[in-house]
C-alpha cells in the first residue's frame, strides 16, 4: 500500500551510515532514471500508448461496423436476387396482359355501348382500372427491385472499400501500438535492472536506500501497507525479465492470453473473473498485466480485505463503485505515475522503503 515513510530518530552512531545511505539512495533513485532521459520524453511516450490504443480501437470497431454492413447489403442483394425471377415472369405476364387490353379495345367508347346500364359500365371501368393497376404495380416493383440492388451493390462495394482502409489504418495503428509498448516496456525493464542492481550492492554493503528518513519521492496521498516500514527485507530478490510480457501480438491475442492467466491467479477471489478487465486496461495502457493484480494479493488478498470500497490496492482516498470502475483506473495510475512495470524506485514510492514490498510483488508477478 502506498504511504508516507514514517520518521525515524537517529542517533550519533548513525549519521555515518546515513550519509552512505543517502549517497545508495541518490544512486539507485537518480541515476538509474537516466534511461527515460527527462520526464517530458516518459510523458511522450505514455501519450503515445494511450493514442495508439485508441487509434486502434476506433479502427476496429469501424471496421467490424462495416463488415456487418457488408454482410447486411450481401443479404438483402441475396434476397433480392432470389425474388427477381418470379418478379420478372410476373412482369412478364403484367406486360401481355396490359397489351391485351389495349388490343381487345377497352377504351372508354367500347365499355359505354357495351353496358346496359350505368351500373354496368361503372363495373366494367373499375374492372378494367383495377387489372391496368395491377400490371403497371408489377412492373414498378420489378424496377423498383433492380433499382435497390444496384444501390445495395453500390453500397456494398463502397463499404468494402472503407473496410479496406480501415483494416490498413487499424494495422498501422497495430504496428505503431506495438513499438511503443516494447520500447516503454525496455525502458522499464532497463531502468528496473538498474535500481535492482543498485539496491543488490547497497544491501551488500550493508546500505541500503532504505535507511533513508527523509521520505524523498514518496506519494503522499497513500496509507499504511501490509507490508511492514521496518522490514528492508535484506535487498531485492531480482528484477522483472524483458521477456516476461510479449508486446509482438495484437489486442486481441494479448488479452486472450492474459485473460486466462490472470483469471487463473484470481481464481477464488474477490477479483475472480477480472482477468479480462485487467489484461484489456494493461493492453489500453502499456501496463504490465500482473502488475495491478500482484499489488492487490499484497495489499488486500486480492480484493478481500479493500481498504475503500472496491480498492484491492492500499490507494489512500479512492473509492470506487465496481471493479470495473476501479480497475482501469488503478492500471492508468501505474502507468503514469510509476511507469509500465515494476521497479525499485516504484517500490519505494508506492511502498517505502521498498524492499521487502518489491520482493512480495515480484514473486507474485513471477507467479502469475
């Protein structure tokens, strides 16, 4: 859980081994960050990870739509097509039979001397009208029919067209999505090797980053963890692998993985079943995908124990209505604050000072 490094006194005995502890502390916090360059390039690159996700997702589904409205206009020509036949002998008929009776003489002069009455030639003309209507409406809805399959095919075709540029814009997006990812995710392995490195040697000589009382880069905003303030846990127990996620593969691919897995460690729990939500929000963000659900086991046995309502991650001040509220929200938060995957200096922030914290997360993460 995210907190504020509690105070502690310190005697005469210790200022030696503080100074050392400050100079680890500016070494594994300061140097290691080097390989972002500045903040603005780490602002960047986040931007550019969220707009490739969203770049992506507007072409998908624009050409899902247009795939449907292919499959609609195919269907209503296939039914079109299907009823032209009988239409067309239909018309064929309506065409003799109106020939017919312009040939047998029904004009008006003929109906008058052969009624006997009104009555009669009243009968005769709606006789004559209603077959005359009858043809002419089987002729109009033969032209009518060839005239919506035209446009259905035209439509079809323009369709097809933009699914076609869609499905390249969507790719390129794909593309672009997938070099941004890798490279925030060799940036953070990088910087994460580093501070492991860093801390490993401090802890070595005795140390750490952790003996620091100042607090520096911690967020405020955050409580007290499960894991104890006290416990510096020896150093760190490794760093996460470059290998470890596999950007190379599309959204869809990604998440169906991670889904599986995640819904694998979650399973039982509170969070059971989120497995999708999670991977999608890791996907959508550049975010390592076991890293959310790792911090949730440590601060609240994956969701059993919330500090808020619907907060599995000791993130002071956050409440939220539902899972799916609270979990692309949290892996946003990584992103943007801490980076895309677990690091020392993460650790130290989220939980200082960090070792003991960083060792249970990544175990849990390796576990996933």
């Amino acid at each position: 859980m995210e907190r504020e490094m509690q105070n502690k006194p310190c005697s005469r005995v210790l200022i030696g081994i503080l100074v050392i502890g400050i100079a680890v502390f500016v070494f594994a916090f300061v140097s290691p960050k080097s390989a972002y360059a500045d903040d603005t390039e780490l602002s960047q690159l986040q931007a550019q990870i969220e707009s490739t996700a969203d770049d992506y997702d507007k072409a998908t589904t624009r050409v899902a739509e247009l795939q449907q409205q292919i499959q609609d206009n195919q269907n209503r020509i296939d039914e079109i097509s299907g009823q032209l036949p009988a239409q067309r002998e239909r018309s064929s008929d309506a065409v003799k039979a109106l020939y017919l009776l312009q040939q047998e003489g029904y004009n008006m002069f003929q109906m008058i001397l052969g009624s006997e009455n009104i009555g009669d030639f009243l009968q005769r003309l709606d006789y004559v009208d209603c077959i005359q209507q009858h043809n002419v409406a089987q002729l109009q809805k033969l032209n009518n029919m060839k005239t919506e399959l035209e446009d259905s095919q035209a439509s079809l075709n323009e369709a097809e067209k933009q699914a076609d540029l869609e499905a390249d814009r969507a790719s390129r997006a794909l593309d672009q999505a997938k070099t941004a990812r890798q490279e925030a995710q060799d940036r953070a392995v990088a910087e994460a090797a580093a501070q492991a490195a860093a801390a490993q040697a401090a802890a070595a000589q005795g140390t750490t980053a952790a003996t620091s009382s100042d607090g520096g880069g911690v967020d405020s905003q955050n409580t007290a963890s499960s894991v104890s303030a006290d416990d510096t846990g020896g150093g760190v127990s490794g760093s996460v692998s470059a290998d470890d996620v596999n950007w190379s593969s599309d959204k869809t691919a990604f998440v169906a993985e991670w889904t599986g897995r995640i819904d694998s460690y979650l399973s039982g729990s509170p969070l059971s079943g989120c497995g999708h939500l999670f991977a999608e929000s890791a996907w959508d963000y550049g975010v390592d995908p076991r890293w959310s659900p790792a911090i949730s086991c440590i601060e609240s046995g994956k969701g059993a124990a919330c500090f808020r309502s619907y907060n599995a991650w000791g993130w002071m001040g956050q409440s939220f209505g539902s899972w799916d509220e609270a979990i692309p929200a949290h892996v946003s938060y990584l992103a943007r604050v801490y980076g895309g995957t677990l690091t020392y200096a993460a650790a130290a922030k989220y939980c200082p000072p960090g070792d003991s914290w960083y060792n249970a997360v990544l175990a849990q993460m390796n576990s996933i």
